[in-house]
C-alpha cells in the first residue's frame, strides 16, 4: 500500500501543454479514477507516474520518496495498457513470469507465484496457450496477473477494458475493483467512461485540457460539480443546462437539472414538444424541443404514453437545480 | 557431328563428375560460402538495423549509406573491393595494418573464399539490414514499456522479445539469400578466378565448360546444383514455414 503525491506537474510535448501544474494526491490503498474528454492528458499523466515519460517540472513521491531519478522499474509500479501489451510468443506462464525470471528468481519460486496468480485470476487452464488463443477478457486477465505477480506497490490501468463488449466489461469492472480491494492495493485507473468511474472509484479525478477540475468521491462529484464542465460530463444522460430570463430568476447565469430530477407536471413551467423517446425497457428517455428550441432530456417511466410530436410539460425539482456563474464556476458549493 | 558420336551414357557423367576431384571441395565451398554471407549479413545487418533505429542524427544519410552496396554491381563490387581495399601492397586494409605494425593479408592468396565471403555479404548486407530495420519499426512501443516496467535490462528486451519478433523476417532473409547466394560467380570470377579454394559448383560449371570443353560432366554439375537448391529449399521452406506459422 503506497499513496503517490504529485506537487505541480507539467509536461510538454512540443509547444503542447499536455499536463498543466497538476496537484493531486492518490491514497494509499484506494482506487483513483482519472476520467476525461479524449486527449485531454490521462494516458499521459500515467505515463509521467509510470516513469515511461519524464517529468518537465514539479515532483513526483511515492511513498514520500522523489521519483524523478528513479528508473519505471524501480518504482515497483505495475502497469496494465489499453493493448494488454502481452509478449506474444511467450506462453501464458511465461508471460506471467517474465518479471521474475528477468529478476533471476529461482525457477521453483517463479513457478508457485504463477501459479497462485493464475489461480486467483482462474487462469490455471490456460497456462500453457500462447496469447494469440486467448479469449479478449482472457487476455486481459493474464494483462492484469502479468502486474500481479510482482506484488507492485500500486496498479494503473490504462482503459484496460475499452476493447470488450459491453457484458464482459461490467463483469470485468466488478472482478478488478474486488481484486483491488481484497488485496488493499493503491489503484490508479483512466478511463473516458464516466459510467465506469462511477461505479468503480474511491476517488474521481476529472481532467479537462491538462487540467485537473475537480477531485471527489463518486457521489459528492455527481451531486455537487464545482463547474459547468464536470457537471455536463458526469452522469449519462447528461445533465441538462438552460441560460437566459429562466436562469436569471435563479440568480445564475446558467442553470443545469439532470434528466432524473423532471417531473411530469401539465402546469409545469417547461413546455415543449417530444421529439424521440428511447425505450429502455426499465425506463424512456425524453428528448424534448422547449418553446425556445433548447433541446432537454428527461427520465420518465416506460408506463408514460409519450409519443413524438405530443406536448409535454415539466417542473424541475427546484432542490436538485444547480446554478453557475458566467465562468461557469458553480454558485451553491463552497 | 555424327549422330553415332551421341551415345546415352548412362549415369557415367555424374560418376565423372562425383570422382572429379573438383567437384567436392566445390560442393563444400558453396555451402561454406552460403554460411559466411548469411553470418554476416544477418548478424551485422541486425547491429545496423539496432542502430538505425534509435539513430536521431542523419538518419537518412545513414540509411542512403547502408542501403547503397546494394545497387553495384556484383562485378564492379568484386573489382572495388579487389584494387581499393584488398590489394596486399597498396589497398586500404594493408595501409590499416601497417598503421599498427601488422603485416598485410594477402586476401585472395592466403583466404580466398573467406574474402569473397566478405564481399558478398558487403552486398547483401544492405537488404538484410532494411528488412530487419522495418520489422524493428513493426515492434509494439507498448511491449517494450511493459517489459521495461517488469524490470527487463534493453539486453533481456532484445533476447526475450525482440529476437522473437524477427525470426520471421530472419526467416525470409535466411531463404532469399539462400537462393541467391547458391550461384555467386562474378564475384569469384573477377577476383581469384576459381582454382580449387574458392570455386563454387557455379564456377565449376563454367569452368567445365570453358577450359575443359566438357559438357556432360558440366551439365552433370548443373543437375547436381539444380538438386542441391531444391534439397536446401525443400529444408528452407519448411523451416520458414514453420517460423510463420508460429
Ligand atoms: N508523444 C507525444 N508527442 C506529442 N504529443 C503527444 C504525445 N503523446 C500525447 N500527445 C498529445 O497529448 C495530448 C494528451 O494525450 P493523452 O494520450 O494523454 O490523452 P488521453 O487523455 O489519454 O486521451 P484518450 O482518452 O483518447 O486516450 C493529446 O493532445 C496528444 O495529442
Ligand atoms: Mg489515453
């Protein structure tokens, strides 16, 4: 168990500010989350902690310990990538042990260390298959034995299951977070699913352009966005925004309610017309045209009769509306 | 010619041919040719294609340098290496050595075939070294990073799983050489002009022909090589074959 600090980090590439003065802890023992928009510096900034980039400025400690002389190797890191990045013409076995054996381990130690992780992971079967004869998750579960087996002091993934399907991956997301929190292991995880930081995390980081806008638990970063921006990208559907004469009666410049926090009021003061409804079998999505042609989403029932082209009203729960400012900084949390 | 003077022979050519005290150091210096070049073309064709790669400076400069032996001729190549480098007296490996004392070799006198050798792979180096140079750029970043994080030193990295990622190429290098290098004969033919330590069965069959006017036991070689290829490409391609089915 190790917590990873980083005091102002900035990286370039080129003129780029990939990382812009980034302070961020990441406790001991608990399951970070840096999720954000594409390209806006997450693999990045794993790749400053992993040691496989340098650092242009600022520090980085694990454990206390500065960083900036220290080889990926020697940080005691494990990595898992978006590619799994298996050795291919190594068997399953041998690329679990290929850190061992290149550490000179005694082969019969290597060999009961594979086999453990092999058990833990219910790789033990497949063992003896090259990569090549492996299913997407069982790649990525040798992927992350491969990190196991070093006993690192933390885990980061890199998207580690943006290539499966949509079943494997929530099993996946639920087998990895149960992993880390039995063997109590410092995780850092990236993902651009704000669905899979949700659920998963301890911690949310939310990146935009290099910068860090807000950090929090999963609950705290839904119910109180501190911006604009980490309100729009967390939660699905997306929260909905409205500016103009019904955001000043709020005092606000801008006003955003999420899709859940509608209701269905015929004296509701948001009158529209329904435009498509998703059915999702537990519940519909309402996308709604207001009078002033602002598109909203609400979250109705599936037993509401909606059909397009109908009117529709509603009231926001005046409880659950968050207002901001013209910097779209949010005006309720201190 | 009298039809009477064309009798079928039987199998008396290739008994001429086999008890031809010629034909089997030939055989051997074909073999041992074929080795050498393939030694050092591939193995310093790898150094170069290693270098190449991380190279940051004049990379393309470098790259024109290894590449251009490949476009000369094999006999202007033979005679460069004969008068500029080779001369015992006045070529540029005798002025090497006596810059350190050494008396010069003698190439073609005292190491004929081993001098060819060298020739040859100078030629050959360029195509082993481009292709080993494109599959180098072909190697996953993300399995390097991921073998320097399990803690391997760039000699493990190279062993473990660079070296694997080019056996097929090797593989490829390994047969068109092969093939090629069964008839090299400018080579011989501009610098020592045969005799017995450096005439491959390529060379015999000309000389059968051209000093000894003997056309059976020169089209007898002829078979016998046109064997030897297959035999080595039936053993090659089912090497390499294996290598790419892996
Ligand atoms: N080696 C590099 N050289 C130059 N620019 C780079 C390099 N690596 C990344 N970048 C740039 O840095 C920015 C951040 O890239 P990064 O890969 O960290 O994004 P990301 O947040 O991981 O995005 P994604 O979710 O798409 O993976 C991008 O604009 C990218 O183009
Ligand atoms: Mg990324």
């Amino acid at each position: 168990m190790s917590n990873i600090v980083l005091e102002r980090v900035s990286k370039r590439f080129g003129d780029t500010l990939v990382t812009d003065n980034i302070d961020l802890v990441i406790p001991a023992g608990k399951f970070t989350v840096f999720v954000g928009p594409s390209g806006c510096g997450k693999t990045t900034l794993l790749r400053l902690i992993a040691g496989l980039e340098d650092i242009d400025q600022g520090r980085l400690l694990i454990d206390g310990a500065d960083m900036g002389q220290t080889p990926p190797a020697a940080r005691g890191l494990a990595m898992v990538f978006q590619s799994y990045a298996l050795y291919p013409h190594m068997s399953v076995r041998a690329n679990l042990g290929f850190a061992l054996k290149v550490a000179h381990t005694p082969p019969r130690d290597i060999a009961a260390r594979v086999e453990a992780v092999a058990k833990l992971l219910d790789l033990s079967a497949l063992l003896d298959r090259k990569p090549a004869a492996l299913s997407g998750g069982q790649r990525q579960r040798v992927a992350i034995g491969r990190a196991l087996v070093r006993e690192p002091k933390a885990f980061l993934f890199d998207e580690p299951l943006s290539n499966l399907d949509a079943a494997l991956r929530s099993q996946m997301r639920i087998e990895i977070r149960r992993l880390q929190q039995d063997l109590g292991i410092t995780a850092i995880y990236v993902t651009h699913d704000q669905a899979e930081a949700m659920t998963m995390a301890d911690q949310i980081v939310v990146f935009r352009e290099g910068r860090i806008e807000q950090v929090g638990a999963p609950l705290e970063i839904y119910r109180r966005p501190t911006n604009r921006f980490v309100a729009g990208f967390i939660g699905s559907p997306c929260m909905n925004f409205l500016s103009g004469a019904r955001a000043a009666a709020f005092g606000a410049t801008t006003i955003g309610f999420r899709p859940e926090h509608l209701r269905l009021d015929a004296s509701g003061e948001l009158r529209g017309v329904v435009r498509t409804v998703e059915h999702l079998g537990n519940e519909a999505l309402v996308h709604v045209q207001l009078e002033d042609d602002t598109m909203i989403t609400a979250r109705c029932t599936e037993d509401t009769a909606l059909h397009p082209g109908a009117p529709i009203a509603f009231t926001p729960d005046p409880a659950s509306i968050h207002r901001f400012d013209q910097d779209n900084r949010a005006l309720d949390v201190g | 010619m009298a039809e009477s003077e064309h009798e079928f022979v039987g199998l008396a050519n290739y008994l001429h041919l086999v008890t031809d005290p010629g034909f089997l150091p030939a055989l051997g210096n074909t073999l041992a040719l074929i080795a050498l070049v393939l030694c050092i073309s591939i193995g310093l064709g790898l150094a170069l294609a290693l270098l190449l790669e991380r190279a940051v400076l004049g990379r393309g400069v470098l790259r024109l340098l290894v590449i251009s032996p490949f476009f000369v001729m094999p006999p202007v190549a033979a005679l460069i290496w004969k008068n500029l480098l080779m001369q015992p007296t006045s070529g540029f490996f005798a002025w090497i050595a006596s810059l350190f004392g050494v008396p010069p070799i003698d190439w073609f006198a005292s190491a004929p075939l081993i001098a060819i050798g060298l020739i040859v792979a100078w030629q050959w180096l360029p195509f082993a070294c481009l292709i080993l140079l494109t599959s180098l750029q072909s190697f996953d970043r993300e399995q390097r990073e991921a073998a320097q994080l399990d803690g391997a030193s760039a000699l493990a990295i190279l062993h473990h799983l660079v070296l694997p990622h080019l056996a097929r190429p090797m593989a490829i290098i390994l047969m068109m050489e092969t093939i090629f290098l069964l008839s090299v004969f400018a080579e011989i033919f501009v610098t020592t002009g045969g005799g017995r330590a450096s005439t491959n069965l390529a060379f015999l069959v000309y000389s059968q022909v051209m000093f000894q006017y003997d056309i059976g036991v020169a089209s007898a070689a002829g078979v016998v090589a046109v064997i030897l290829a297959n035999v080595i490409a039936f053993f090659l391609v089912r090497a390499v074959g294996r290598s790419l089915d892996a």
